[in-house]
C-alpha cells in the first residue's frame, strides 16, 4: 500500500493544510507514529555536492565522534525541506512510530538518488538517522538519549552541550541548527506531558517517557538560547546489591538499609544535586512489602516503585491565565485521604515537609522523601527552616520536637570530587533533649586519601552502636537477628 510507488493517489503535504512545508525544521506537530503519501520528486540539475561527514558511531560508543562540516548540514537542509514538501502529516499520523520511520527513510532515499547527492552508505545512514530523529523524536539528543552511561544532558544554547559521563563533565559534539529547532524540541518534550514553554511560561519542569527528569528555561530568561537539562534515568534499575558493588556502600550497610525500608522506619535521604537521592529513595523501595498500599508525590514523576499497589501523584503548574496550580501540598493533604499506609515524596522542597512530617507521626510509618543538604544535621535544621518559611507560627522547639518525633533515619548521599558517589552517613534521630535534636551515627564514611589516577580512597566504618534506637521497630518485624549481625560484621570491617 504505502510502499509502492507510482503516480496515482500521491499528493503534497501542503495542501492537505496541516503543515507549514517552506521551513526545513523539525515537525513539532508531527506526531511520534506516521505514514507518509509520497509525491515523486522533480528530477533537477542540481550540481552535485561532495559531503564527507563521519561515520555513524553506535550510540552506545563512549568516544567523541568528529565534529560534521558545513557541507552536512547544507544537505540535510535541502533533504529536510524536500521531504516537507513530499510527505503528509495528516497520513503519516496513522502509522506506529516503526512503520513511520521506515516510509521517512524510502522518501529520504529516493530524495537522494533524485537531487544526485554524492554520498557513502555510512554517511547517507547517518543522515537518514538524523533526518528521522528531527520528525519523529528529539533530534540531535536522540543519540545521547540511547547511551545508557551518560547520567545527564545539559544543552547551553544550540551550539553548546554538555554530557555527564563516569561523574565527570565532558562537552559532547552535537549541536543544533538553530534556537529555534532547540526550542521546537523542547516545547515537544514538554507537551507529552500537558505542559508548556514559550515566552508567557519560559521555565517548565517535565519528564521523559522513561521516566528521566527534564528542565528547560527558554528566552528571554536564557539569553544565549534555551537551556535544557536532562537528568536521564539508566535502563536497569539501580539495586542496593548493584550500589554495594559499585562501593556506593558496604554489604552490611546494605543490609542495614534494607531492614531500614521493611520495618516501616521514616527515612529523609539527604544529599546535593546530583548525589544519587533519588536512586537510593528508589531503591528503598524495593523492600517494601507487596500487600501495602504506596501513594508517591512528586513535582515530575520519576520514581519507579515495583510494588502492585501504587499510587501516583504529580503536581500541576498554573495555566496560562495562572490558575488551575496544584502544589505538593495539595497533594500529600489529599492522599491523606486515600488510605495510604506510605506516602512517599519524591523531593521536599517547602512548606509541604510539615505535612510530611504531620504524616509520618499520625500512622503513616515508612513514608520517605528526599532533602537538599549537606550533612544530617544540615538536613534537620533545614526541615526546621522550611516550616518557618511556610508561615506557621510555632516555637522552635515545638518544630524541632516534631521533627524528632517523626524522622527515624537520615541518609545522606554525597558525589564526591573524583566523580564517585557514596552512602556517608546513615544516622539515627533519636530524641531530644533541651532544645536540641539528639543523633547518633551508625555508619559513616572516612575518606583515606587519594590513589595515582585521582580516585579518592575511604572505607564505611562503624561509630560502635550496637543496639539502634529502632530496635525494638526491628524485632516487631524478626529484623532483629540479621540486625544485629550486620551491625557486628561492620564493627568487626572497623578495626
């Protein structure tokens, strides 16, 4: 059907009225499934054009590729604007996102026997690559989008990206045409979701289909051209077992973790931007027991929670005219009444963390949520600080009271300056005592020192605590023995 050619039923895109033909620029409107009605081109005189772009790499590889000349872009601007001219939205909307792919990759084929482009196999791969890339995914980020080992994207404009590799930040090849296509895929990234950015709402938080966190700020907030930051989730979930083989921790930590996610302790995982909250909080989670009801709130859902009752929540922006917002506030008030036996807050940014707290001490135990800070104590006094900033009028020790009786474990995640990131410190709130906040410590990691090719050296020692303050939380559910003997073997690792 769609893959014969011949001279019957074929018409042009543009006069089916759904699709502006005269700009080579991806096609925002284009859905991500199509199919093509093809108009065979007019064979022309054009002077051929000797295009020597590299080679496509295999977008897992690690290396950089050479930067393209000119002379590829020039061409895939001629390419692109001739297949505008040949397809049809309004067909190429019917197709799977496969099937669409495909019929691009026959027009753009016969575009370039036509037009007489002077091309290898490798080179017209990688331009059909591309082409396909700008219709129906994001474009140049498509191949930084399929390498599982980059941890995050961050475009500058659209001559200027950044991608984060083995934690250390390197600047990557690819670039766009112009602002514009940057801007045109990052108002297609945002609507899968129901939002947008534009002039009236330059700065929109999203996510990907898999779940990866995606931040833009456009013109004229950004002055060089929008900035779009994606902090990309790896295909396989990251476990406690992988994080232990990676030195994130130890076994026996591991194993205090995981008691920590069972036996319903209310966990805060502390830690700074890129530290690994938001894996750990994942992987916390996992040990949830399968009959309890889980409800998550978050400001873009990113958590991947495995067990079969889950709930989840997502905030809203305003609208356009500023109404219709729905915070994180409004959220966690409202699973209150859905029979939650865990809330889980994906990141707590504000005044929400008193109705966390609030949570935590009316019989929601286990509920967990994420903090910016450095340090536990950092973490405690922030809770602290936001409270106030939230407009409730209590004493001081009458918040720090509440905290004390709420939070059971602080853990806190931390990216070190060799890339590598650590469990630091999983620390107990135990109670107060005058106006302060007891803790105690009951793993902590010591930096050692730093090995010839820059990696830092240190060890997860134990502070001697032998019997956690939620011990007895532990025997109501049989922890205790494994409990103990994971706190024994990591005294034993100390010395």
């Amino acid at each position: 059907m769609f893959g014969k050619r011949g001279n019957e039923g074929f018409g042009k895109a543009g006069s089916q009225g759904g699709a502006t033909a005269t700009a080579p620029a991806p096609v925002s409107a284009a859905p991500a499934a199509a199919v093509p009605v093809y108009k065979e081109p007019v064979k022309d005189d054009t002077v051929r054009q000797q295009v020597t772009p590299p080679p496509l790499q295999p977008a897992q590889a690690a290396r950089k590729r050479p930067a393209r000349n000119e002379n590829y872009y020039d061409t895939k601007a001629q390419v692109f604007s001739a297949l505008i001219d040949t397809i049809d939205l309004s067909q190429l909307s019917k197709l799977d996102a496969e099937s669409a792919r495909e019929e691009i990759r026959d027009i753009v084929n016969d575009i370039i026997t036509i037009k007489n482009f002077a091309m290898s196999i490798s080179e017209q791969e990688e331009l059909l690559e591309d082409i396909c890339n700008d219709v129906l995914g994001y474009g140049p980020l498509e191949p930084l989008l399929a390498r599982d080992d980059i941890a995050d994207i961050m475009v500058n404009g659209s001559k200027q990206t950044f991608i984060e590799v083995g934690g250390k930040t390197i600047e990557s090849d690819i670039r766009f045409r112009d602002n514009a296509q940057l801007l045109a895929i990052c108002q297609r990234i945002v609507s899968q979701v129901g939002r947008r950015v534009d002039e009236s709402s330059p700065i929109c938080d999203a996510r990907l289909p898999d779940g990866s966190r995606v931040n833009v700020i456009a013109p004229p907030l950004a002055i060089d051209g929008a900035a779009l930051t994606i902090r990309k989730f790896k295909k396989d979930k990251l476990t406690l077992d992988q994080l232990v083989k990676f030195g994130a921790i130890t076994p026996e930590g591991a194993t205090i973790l995981q008691i920590i996610g069972r036996v319903r302790c209310n966990v805060v995982i502390s830690g700074g931007t890129g530290s690994g909250k938001t894996t750990l909080l994942n992987c916390l989670t996992g040990y949830i027991d399968a009959d309890e009801r889980v409800i998550t709130c978050e400001d873009t859902a990113e958590l991947q929670l495995q067990q079969p009752h889950v709930v989840r929540l997502e905030t809203r922006p305003p609208n356009i005219e500023g109404e219709g917002e729905i915070t994180m506030r409004d959220l966690i008030k409202n699973c209150l009444r859905m029979r939650p036996e865990r809330i889980i807050v994906g990141e707590v940014r504000g005044a929400e963390v008193f109705d966390l707290l609030q949570a935590m001490n009316t019989g929601h135990d286990g509920s967990m949520g994420t903090i910016h800070a450095n340090t536990p104590r950092e973490c405690l006094s922030r809770m602290e600080s936001m409270i106030a900033m939230g407009g409730f009028t209590l004493p001081a020790k009458t918040v720090r009271e509440i905290i004390s009786n709420s939070v059971d474990i602080v853990v806190q995640a931390q990216r070190l300056r060799d890339g590598s990131r650590r469990i630091t410190y999983i620390t107990e709130v135990v109670a107060m005592e005058g106006d302060v906040i007891i803790t105690q410590d009951l793993l902590r990691y010591e930096i050692q020192g730093e090995d010839e090719r820059g990696k830092l050296i240190g060890r997860h020692v134990s502070t001697g605590i032998g019997k956690p303050h939620f011990w007895d939380r532990a025997r109501y559910y049989n922890e205790e023995r494994r409990l103990a003997a994971a706190l024994e073997e990591l005294e034993k690792k100390s010395k």
